[in-house]
C-alpha cells in the first residue's frame, strides 16, 4: 500500500514526513462474512436507534450540549466515577489522539508493546513523541517488569491487539506501581469480552488513565464514541486539548444513542454472552483444523496455520468471500485475525478454510 507517491509543493514538510494510519477495509456487505475490524456482529440495542430517531427533527438545527452531560453521567454511573473523571470524544481513535497530545511528555520514549495496537506509533509520529516498542514474551504476553525506566508514558491495550491476550490486573498494578510519574493509559477497546475493567484502580492511582469503545461490545462503530475515565486532572488536560480543536466533543445522534446504550445493559450483556460463546466455539473449531490459537480475551482470534501460509490463506478466504485480516508485521505475518461472527458466519468461515486446507 502506497499512500502517495506525490509531494505537493503546497504541503509543508511535517505533512510530507507525516505517515498516517491505515484503516481496516470496509468493503461493501453483499453476501460478504466480514470479519475483518472487529465490528460487533449484532446490531445495537433497538432502544438506541430509537434514541436517534427522536434526535431526527427541527432540534438538528442547534448545537449539541458541549459538554455532552447526559452521556457523561451515564458513564460516570455505570462506572461508579464522578463526571470530572470522564472524557467522550469521536471514538476511542480521538480520545487517544488527545491523549498522546495532552499527557505524553517530549523527549522521553513512550512505552509500549512491539505487538499493538498499529495507531501508537502513528500518533508519536504526529506529536513528535518518541515510542519505544518492548517484545512480548515467546507466548505473546505482555511482561510488566519490562515496563520500568525513564518514559514519557505508557500505552498498551487491554486485552491486546491484535493479539486478544488479557493482561490481569495485578500486571497492571505492577506497571502503575513502578511508574509513578508516568500516565499509564490502559486501552480497553475490547475488555468487555471477558476481561476485568481497570477503571476500578483509577482511585487508587492518580497516573491511571483508561479508554474504552462503544464500537464492539455495544455494537456502535458506526456512531464513534470512545471515553476514557481517570482523575479529574488528566481528564481536565485532555478538555483543554478537545476544546482548542473543536467545541463539541459528540453530534446529538451520537450523545442519544450512547446514552440509550448504556441505558440497555441488559442487551449489552446478551451480545457479549453470545460472542464470548462463540469465541470459545471458533478457537476449537480452528483447533480441530490444525490451527494455533492465541487465548484470546476480545472479540477476535489470533490462530496461525503451521503449514501454510497465512497470505495465501487470506487470500484464499476473500475468493470465497470471506475477509480476514492478515499483519504483515514481524512475528505475527504468519497468524491470520479473525473477528468472531455470528454462528452462522463462524461457520462459513469454517468450511472455507476446510476447503482451503484441503486443497
Ligand atoms: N484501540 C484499539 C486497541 C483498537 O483495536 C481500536 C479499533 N480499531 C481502537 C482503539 C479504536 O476504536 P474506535 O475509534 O472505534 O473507538
């Protein structure tokens, strides 16, 4: 992929130098299995298009509560925070840009994982900050003892991406513990799968800060809404840097329906169950066809095929409509990320590969 070839003589050098962040495919659906970028595949609680439907009218007219208040409180109440120690923003993608602008210092390397997630280094790249990736361990695990010396800060998701492993708490404590000075921020785009929230350490831990996504567990990637909650003083960095770029962290469509969605709990959790089933369901499936499969704690498999090549595995499965995600990264050019399906996608997935491994 080239991103350009031309240098316009408009551009300024930072933009020339700049190298941006490659989004996963979007392919149009027909009779696509999409699994690819980790959407949820059931679509959000019907109380939350209901919510945006109530937006579609004269209001539109006005701006947005600047403060997005109601969504705030509906975070800080599922969570057991006050509204000072959260942030909404466009998307997790958007709370992290402002993050790494707000709290990482300059000319200290920010620490974090060589396996992560790819939009790290990017943002180093657009703020000047230097990143400095630490090796997971032979089994693809974070190591928190490495997390130690002279930073600008720390990142790493949680579970990781794209590896879907779970770091536990204890792991976290430990970095935070040896960190003192430094923001540790914990992005748990995918904790809703199965793994323990931080969030509940933010009291204890001035230098905590933890973002998560409505985009997979609550099945909204499409409406971007991302947060992040830790003490009010990060939080309170990350609103300066928001408001000196655009006033209004969130569109009406986007505060109602995410409000609504914290409001259907009981429907969160149904779909969560059910991806969960699945995963477990998928993982032996690849099991029983001789894949590897890292233990996974999000909404997507890592599985590695010991004989044959995972590009051609990915392209294999796109002539039979099925789209994966292949890394074309160090160490992980060999494991194919799958994003766990409905049953039914799961299984066609399945008999894809079938085939493929046959022939
Ligand atoms: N963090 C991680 C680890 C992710 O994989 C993603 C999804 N690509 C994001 C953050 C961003 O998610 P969003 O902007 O949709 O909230």
């Amino acid at each position: 992929f080239f991103w350009s070839i031309t240098v316009s003589r408009f551009w300024s050098p930072f933009v020339k130098d700049l190298v941006p962040y490659v989004p996963g495919e979007q392919p149009k659906l027909d009779n696509l299995v999409k699994l690819n970028t980790n959407e949820n595949p059931y679509g959000p609680s019907p109380k939350v298009i209901e919510a945006i439907r109530a937006q579609l009218d004269d209001s539109l007219r006005l701006y947005p509560a600047p403060n997005a208040d109601d969504l705030k409180q509906a975070i800080a109440a599922r969570y057991g925070v006050n509204t000072a120690q959260v942030f909404v923003g466009n998307g997790s993608d958007e709370v992290l840009a402002h993050l790494f602008n707000a709290l990482f210092q300059h000319g200290k390397p920010v620490l974090m994982p060589d396996i992560s997630y790819s939009f790290y280094p990017v943002y180093c790249g657009l703020y000047g900050i230097e990143a400095k990736p630490l090796p997971l361990d032979e089994d693809f695990r974070i190591r928190p003892e490495d997390y130690r010396g002279e930073n600008g800060g720390i990142i790493f998701p949680n579970p990781n991406a794209p590896t879907g492993i779970l770091l536990p708490l204890d792991g976290i404590e430990q970095i935070l513990q040896a960190n003192p000075d430094s923001v540790v921020v914990v992005d748990e785009a995918y904790i809703d799968f199965g793994g323990e929230t931080a969030i509940t350490l933010v009291d204890r831990y001035p230098n905590l800060l933890v973002t998560q996504t409505l985009s997979k567990s609550r099945s909204l990637a499409g409406l971007r809404v991302g947060l992040a909650v830790g003490h009010a003083d990060l939080i309170e960095a990350l609103e300066r840097i928001k408001n000196s770029f655009n006033s209004y962290p969130l569109d009406r469509l986007a505060i109602a329906g995410a409000v609504a969605a914290f409001e259907d709990q009981a429907w969160f959790e149904e779909c969560c169950n059910r991806v969960i089933d699945s995963r477990r369901a998928l993982s032996e499936s690849l099991a029983g066809l001789g894949f590897e499969v890292l233990p996974s704690a999000a909404n997507f498999v890592m599985a590695r095929h010991p004989q044959r090549d995972a590009a051609e595995l990915a392209a294999g499965l796109r002539e039979r409509r099925v789209i994966v995600r292949h890394f074309r990264q160090p160490r992980i050019d060999q494991h194919l990320r799958i994003t766990v399906g409905t049953p039914e996608q799961n299984r066609q997935l399945l008999t894809a590969l079938g085939e493929l491994l046959k022939g």
